[in-house]
C-alpha cells in the first residue's frame, strides 16, 4: 500500500515552478541562463506600499484577523470594485486569501463536488486543472487557436456544457496566451452561465495591463452567478506579498471563507494593511501606468524580434507573456523547451501542462537587455 493518498499521487507539479527552479538552479551553478518563466513583475513593490507594511508592523498589527480578511480591506475592496469594474459589492460579499492561487483553491473546494465538470479555455494557466481535479472535478477542455489569437468561440464553449458542467473559467487577460478576451465573448459567456445555471469564475489578475482592448467584468451581466478573482501580485508587483480577493454571491464567499477559516485562518495581517495602501493611494496610479508602459515596450520588441526569427506569435494584447509556435526547434513543446535552456541557455514554460502543443510560455516580464540576449541566443540556436 502507498503511503501517498491517491490524489497526492495524481497530483503533477507546476511545470511553471518547476522550469523557473531548474533556471535558478543552473544559475546557482555560475551558469548564464535567461529565465522567461517566472509570471512575476521584475519592478519593485512600491515604496508606499512597503511603508504602509512598515507602518503596520510598527503599530503591532500582527495578530490574527477574521478568516476574510480585515474589514477595512475588504471596505476598500468594494470601493474598488464599484470605482474600476462598475461591479457592486457589499464587505461581506468579498473574501481576501492567500494570493489569487488560495482564492481559487478555495473556491474550487466550496462548488465542486466529485465527478462536476469545470470548462477550461485552452490554453490555460495549469494550476486551474489541477485544483479542480484536487476538488475531485473534471476538467473540460476547449481549445482555440494561434490563428485566432488564442481568443476561444463562445459557441464551442456552449456546445461543452453538459448536465454535469458546475464552471466555466475565465481568464483575460490570459495567462499563458496574453490573450484579451473581447467584452462581446464576455458578456456572452457571462449569459451563458446565468442562462444554464452554471458559475463563471472570471480570473482578472491581469486586469490592469492591457495594451489594446478595454476591461471588462462580466459579473456586470450576471452577477448571480459570476465570482470575481483578482489580487495584488501583478498589477502592484506583490507577488510574495499573497494577497488575493474573490467578490460574488454571499453564499459562496461565506463557502469559501470557512474552508480558509479551517486552513490558512487568514493571510498575513501588515500585508493586508499594505494593500490598502496599494488600491486607495494615488501613487499606484502613476506606477500601474509606468509598468503597463514598459511591458508594452517590452512587448513590442521582442514579439517583434520571435517572428523575425521565425518562431510565429500572435501579439498578445495584455498580460505579460508571449506564445511562440516552436516547431522550428523540434515538433515536441518538452524537447524544444529543453533545448532552448541546453543549447542557447534560455529558459522557458513548455506548453504541455498549458494544453498548447507546439508552443511555449515566454515571460517579457524581465529586463529590456535580457530580451535583446534572449533573442541573440535563440538566433544563434536556429
């Protein structure tokens, strides 16, 4: 008999997290890698967000809090919500977790039971299937393409709905894909749901670099049955801060609170405290802007320079990440990644685990000379 249970044994381990180790490690080795991996900033937190942390500290606001988060957070939360999604939410219909990623887990936990089916767009982000299978759920995959900008067709979506479909997620702007899913697609997707009874858990971690498109949030269409996720990690460069939120129907976020109640309790109190300060002071304004600049730049160029190699991308229109089609290096994404971090020491996120054959996830969330050498090296290599 294992001494693993049976979903530990399932259970695959981020292929995200496991390239960005394996780049770190070849570079604790003195071994020049460019790592593309990592989804995370490479800017700072800033200042007045640190300061707000400090201060917090400082005034002894270290002791636990209730499992959904500080009421002043989740106050600020809601003027939020009303301020840029034209979404209204009351305090206790919004629940602070540990990052986005512990958001979602709870919720997958409070909706799914065994054999629900969940509506994933492919690509996408892999730790979506792996919780919903942790949920005991089954992933449902539809696919789109490169040749549509990885934007999926709504009446492929409606076709996958079953009597035993529970979700569909969504996420735009997308992880891996870059992809900005037109406000059409998501009012319809939202109707979708409301018309079938379903949930729409719409991930807008990304929701403030977008380069061309607009934001949108379709819990505007269906409020009954939409859960909004964000947090602070991407658009405030607070990755390792794990602050996520989740707003929706008071009986789901009431779920979601009790199972992070009877496991985390809570995330960190002073991070709490110093996301305050990152959604209400007029300074996060100025940085979103400044970021989103330099990710467009970033953008432009090295999109630019993978198709110039031969390496066809779509432009990805937010986010930070681009999806080359690698078949020029070798027909299977795992081998092509691995010769990319072999031969031209270029680290990358194959497209397996991301149900996108062919491809892998660059990261242009790094350094405008990092993108330069990347592109010199994978150059050299083909």
């Amino acid at each position: 008999m294992s001494r693993l249970s049976v979903r530990a044994q399932a259970l695959r381990p981020s292929s995200t997290v496991a390239m960005n180790a394996r780049a770190l490690e070849l570079r604790h080795q003195g071994i020049d890698v460019i790592a593309l991996t990592a989804g995370e900033p490479d800017f700072e937190t800033p200042r007045h967000v640190k300061d707000a942390a400090c201060k917090a500290l400082a005034e002894g606001k270290t002791r636990y809090t209730p499992p959904a988060g500080i009421p002043e957070l989740r106050e600020a939360l809601a003027r939020k919500f009303a301020r840029e999604n034209g979404l209204s939410y009351t305090p206790d219909q919004i629940t602070v977790g540990a990052g986005g990623k512990g958001v979602l887990y709870n919720l997958f936990q409070a909706v799914i039971d065994p054999g629900d089916e969940v509506i994933l767009l492919a690509p996408f982000w892999v730790s979506y299937s792996a919780q919903v299978e942790l949920a005991g759920g089954v992933p449902v995959i539809v696919r789109s393409t490169a040749g549509s900008g990885f934007v999926p067709r709504i009446e492929e979506v409606a076709a996958a709905l079953s009597k035993r479909t529970r979700a569909i997620v969504v996420n735009s702007p997308s992880n891996p894909t870059g992809a900005v899913y037109p406000r059409e697609l998501l009012a319809g997707l939202a109707r979708l749901a409301d018309e079938r009874g379903v949930f729409l858990v719409s991930d807008e971690i990304y929701e403030h670099l977008i380069y061309e498109g607009e934001a949108y949030s379709p819990a505007r269409e269906a409020p009954d049955w939409t859960i909004t996720v964000g947090g602070a990690a991407k658009s405030y460069a607070m990755t390792g801060w794990r602050i996520g939120w989740a707003a929706g129907p008071g009986e789901i976020i009431g779920a979601m609170t009790k199972i992070q109640g009877q496991s985390v309790t809570h995330p960190t109190t002073f991070a709490q405290w110093a996301t305050i300060a990152a959604l209400e002071n007029p300074e996060s304004k100025t940085f979103i802007e400044e970021a989103r600049a330099a990710f467009r730049r970033r953008r432009d160029f090295f999109v630019r320079g993978l198709n110039e190699l031969g390496l066809p991308t779509p432009m990805p229109r937010g986010a930070f990440y681009a999806m080359p089609d690698v078949t020029a290096i070798h027909q299977d994404e795992l081998r092509a990644a691995e010769i990319m971090l072999e031969q031209a020491r270029v680290a990358v996120v194959p497209g397996t685990d991301f149900v996108a054959p062919g491809h892998v996830r660059m990261s242009y969330a790094t350094s405008d000379e990092n993108l330069e050498r990347a592109l010199e090296r994978l150059s050299r290599l083909l």
